[in-house]
C-alpha cells in the first residue's frame, strides 16, 4: 500500500488513475482521478494565456498540455484564413511538417469543415464509423481501418463568430469519458478564443498605432522639408544651401546664432532629410539642467549608482541610437561632461553612470550654441578639442534684424500657420504694421516674431492685422523712432551735414552714393565703439547688437 505524503497527493493519484494497470481500460480516469486531471490541464492552458500576444506559442503549448496529460495521440488546431476563405492548421500534435501542411479545408468540408460552419460541437467514439472523415493529413490511415479511434471537435468563437476550431484524436473511450472530453475542450477552446481576441485587439491597437507613426513620420519629414524653409535673404540662402549639402553625409553640425533664430528648425531639417530619417530625433536642452542631472540624462545610469536610482535606465545617446542627438545650448557644459562628450565623437562609445560596460553606438551628432566659443576656449571654460570636433560642419544664422528681407514672408508664413490652426481668416494688414514689423530690432528674433503673429491672429475680431493687435514693446518702439529726442535730433542734423558733404565729393561713376554713405557711417560707428570698449571685440559686438563673427568681418573689411 502506498503511503500518500500530503503535498504530493493530487499528484499521485492523477498517476495512479491514469497509469494504473489494474481496473481501468486506457483512456479512463477514476472520478476523483479525472476531477484533479481537469483541474490540472485548465491551470497549465490558464497560464499559456498569459502569452496572449504570442499566439503561436499559447497554441503550441496548449496542445502540449492536453497531450501530456490527456494522452491526446494528435491534435489540431484550425484557424479561418480569411482571405483564403480556408481553414488552415497553426498548430498541431502527432503531425509531420508535411501532414501538417496538407491539412487544409473548405468551411463545411469534413468534420472539422463542419464544425466551422454550423458551430456546434462534435464528439465521435470511433471514427471508422463516420463516413465524413477525409484524412486530408494522412495521419489516421492505419488507425481508421482498425477502428479505435475517439475524436472530439469544438468550435473557437470570437464575439459570436465562428473563427476555428480545435480538435484531438485519443485512444478509443466510452460515451460517458467521451462527454466529458467534450466539455473539458469546450472550456479550453474558450480560453483559446479569449486569447484571440486579446492578440486581435492588442494588434489592432499596435497597427493604429504604426499608421499614425508612418503618419507622423511623413507629416514631420514634409513639415522640415528644405523647401518649408522661410529664405528669401542672401544670408539664409547660403544656411539652406550649406544644410542641404551636409544633411546626408552624418558629419558633425555645429549651428550657432542668437537665440530665437531657428536653431532647432536647422537640426531638425537635417535629421529629416538625412539617411537617419527614420531613426530617432532625440533633443537635449544642455542648459536645463545641473551636470549631475545632464550626465545621467546623456549617459544613463545603472541600478545604485546613486540614491534614487532603483533601475537600470537609458541615456539620450543610447535611445538616439540609430538616429540623430541634438544637443541644444552645448557651450554650458561642464568640463566633466565635455571630456566624455569628446570621448563619445571620437572613439561613439561611452558608459552608463555607475557601470563598467562599454555601451557602443551609432548616433549623428549635431550641436547648437548662442554663446561665443572662441572666447570661453581662450578663458578655458570650453575645450578646444571638443570645439574642433564639434565645428567639422559650421552652420551660422544671423539674426533677423540683419535679414530683414525675410521678415515680410516670415509673416505671411506665420499668418498661413495660426489662420489655419485657430480657424480664423486674418488677411488685411496696413503698410504702417508691415512698417512697424520691418522697423522693429527683434530682439528675440523668428520665434518673437511668431509669438507677435499668433497672438495678432487670436485677438483679430475681424480678420485685419492692426497696430493695436501688436505688443506695446512694437508700438512703443515705433513711436520713439517718429518722435526723436533733442540728442537724436542733433545725431541727424550731423549725419545730414555728412551726407551732404560725401554726396558733393561724390565721383560719378564710382560706387554707389548709398554704398559710400553706409560704408562711412558704419566704418565711424564700428571705430567709435571698438574704442570705447578697448578694442575687445566681444563687448564692441554685444554693444552693437551684432554677433562676433559680424563684427570681425566688418573689421576686415574696414581695415580697423
């Protein structure tokens, strides 16, 4: 007599009832034996489910279960392939790869065939009896002549339609085991079904969720297209021109100007255009952060690199992988960090804060400042290797007061963008606005623009852009200029009398009287301010409102 340990009881007697030689035929179960078997084949197929986005594996694994512990000799399961119109196995037990193949059917055709059609169940104590079997496989031939063979087949619905079904062939059993073999497949084909639906559904959400990517992808690649690129003067011509070259090659890009002038436009029409167009575009504000937040934001971190960090976690250059990193305000870094940035440009390998493996990857560089480098490397505050790694692609855009042929289109642009986004027709604009618009120093050059449009565009009650839409920093501006001071009035009694003076030394035929003038007044400006700030260039340029680059260019001209 066997002595049942209590933890393994169930489990000796589902072995006892299922491979006792004593009182029961193959194929039969004591009650109590096929209760704890019940029991048993529902917990592991319950737990397949858990899988539901891998169908193929709850199939596979489904049809293990039931032939371990069933003694199932083969079994399928057919799913309706809708643009076939056919039923095709996707999984099976006790077929070849080729019987597998060959099993296919028409709805209605067969008993499984059938079982598709009508939905309703079958159970066959032998099958030689049943006139309907095909054996499309091949697999039953032997069997089918000697007649012992059981057979049971369910239908598979998802919300009231009829999409497959699943079958088994066992050792013959007695009507009785028969109809509790059917009920027991009724149970599984419907955690079956309800694993179809969950990978339906989960693929539905995931496809919607792909076209809108594509969808996003074709909107971003036609929003920064070269030709979206608001460039009427020579200077962004040239910037265009430049970015279009460079946009395949995966050079390194540094882009530098003023604030507001459309850095991050520039890096985008690069990734976009670019061979990388489909990786990521991953954008870091260097600025925003401290070093210690900007490292683990570049780098990642690994688990316990420091109090807080509970989970290993991706960098930005890791996530770009494949793609294109921006880096926004790159003259604010550390030393720290630009020593493992130049690292990363040389050598596109790094590793995590806190970790010892090196992470290798594949990412596009391109890097944006306001600042002037040239002076921090001479102060030491940014390295001079770094800069020369970053520079292999220079990329100046003036700002907008020194091309203020865009200004006009740059309008008309931005009345398109926030007419169409608002729902608003704002179109009449007097010449004294446009006047006040190309006046105006635009300190915070496009993007103030854009803020002054889009706000114009909202407060519009009837669809005319007017001076008392435009902010009081504009209008004021604009009042100052017609009203000068006595010091601004003694500016331009003086200026009058140099210009009377050039116009009457003026030698036809020589360059422009407008040319002269200019060259004069600005040669005398650039001379006076230079001076007063010691000749340091730096200050002369901020002073001037103009940027180092401009400043040096003016000088070489002027011979200063």
């Amino acid at each position: 007599m066997k002595v049942l340990v209590p933890d393994k009881m169930n489990e000796e007697r589902l072995s006892t009832a299922v491979d006792g030689p004593n009182s029961l035929a193959a194929g039969e179960f004591a009650p109590e034996g096929r209760e704890a078997l019940e029991l048993a084949i529902l917990s592991e197929v319950s737990r397949t489910i858990g899988d539901a986005l891998e169908l193929e594996k709850v199939f596979e694994e489904t049809m293990r279960v039931l032939a371990g512990k069933l003694r199932m000799k083969r079994g399928t399961l057919v799913l309706l392939d809708r643009t076939a119109n056919r039923l095709k196995i996707v999984a099976a037990h006790g077929l070849s790869p080729q019987e597998k193949q060959r099993g296919k059917y028409r709805i209605g055709e067969g008993v499984t065939g059938r079982v598709v059609k009508t939905g309703q169940p079958v159970a066959i104590a032998d099958i030689c009896k049943n006139p309907l079997f095909l054996n499309r496989t091949g697999a039953r031939g032997a069997e089918k002549e000697r007649g012992h063979v059981s057979f049971v087949c369910v239908p598979l619905r998802v919300d009231n339609e009829v999409v497959g079904a699943i079958s088994i062939d066992r050792d013959f059993v007695d009507e009785q085991t028969l109809a509790k073999d059917q009920r027991l497949l009724h149970i599984i084909g419907s955690l079956i079904s309800q694993a179809i639906k969950i990978n339906r559904m989960v693929m539905i959400d995931r496809q919607l969720l792909l076209d809108e990517n594509v969808r996003l992808r074709k909107d971003l690649t036609s929003r920064y297209k070269f030709g979206s690129i608001v460039a009427v003067s020579g200077a962004m011509k040239d910037v265009v021109a430049t970015a279009a070259t460079v946009a395949k090659s995966g050079a390194t890009v540094l882009i530098r100007g003023e604030t507001g002038t459309g850095k991050e436009l520039i890096a985008s029409v690069l990734h976009y255009n670019s061979d990388r167009a489909k990786g990521p575009f991953i954008k870091v504000n260097c600025s925003a952060l401290s070093e210690g937040l900007l490292e683990t934001e570049l780098f990642g971190h690994v688990r316990g690199a420091f109090t807080g960090a509970v989970e290993d976690r991706k960098g930005r250059f890791e996530l770009a992988d494949g793609g294109t990193i921006f880096l926004d305000e790159v003259g604010s870094m550390s030393e720290q960090l630009q020593a493992k940035l130049l690292r990363v440009l040389q050598e596109r390998e790094f590793e995590r804060v806190g970790g010892a493996k090196t992470i290798e990857i594949d990412v596009r560089v391109v890097a944006a400042t306001n600042m002037d480098l040239e002076e921090l490397m001479s102060e030491g505050a940014f390295r001079q290797d770094l800069f020369y790694r970053l520079n292999v692609i220079p990329i100046f855009i003036p700002p907008l007061r020194e091309r203020r042929e865009d200004i006009q289109f740059l309008v008309q642009h931005f009345l398109d963008k926030y007419n169409e986004h608002y729902g608003k027709a704002v179109e009449k604009m007097s010449r004294q606005v446009m006047d006040a618009l190309l006046e105006y120093p635009w300190p915070g050059n496009v993007r103030e623009l854009e803020s002054c449009i889009e706000r114009a565009v909202v407060l519009s009650q009837d669809g005319a852009l007017s001076m008392s839409l435009l902010p009081i920093n504009i209008r004021s501006f604009r009042e100052s200029e017609r009203r000068p001071g006595p010091i601004r009035q003694a500016s331009e009694d003086v200026l009058a009398q140099l210009i009377k003076g050039l116009r009457s030394s003026h030698v036809s035929g020589a360059s422009g009287l407008h040319t002269t003038v200019i060259s004069q007044v600005e040669k005398a400006l650039l001379t006076e301010i230079l001076e007063a700030n010691d000749h340091v260039q730096t200050r002369a340029a901020r002073e001037l409102g103009i940027t180092r680059n401009t400043l040096r260019k003016r000088i070489r001209e002027y011979g200063l």
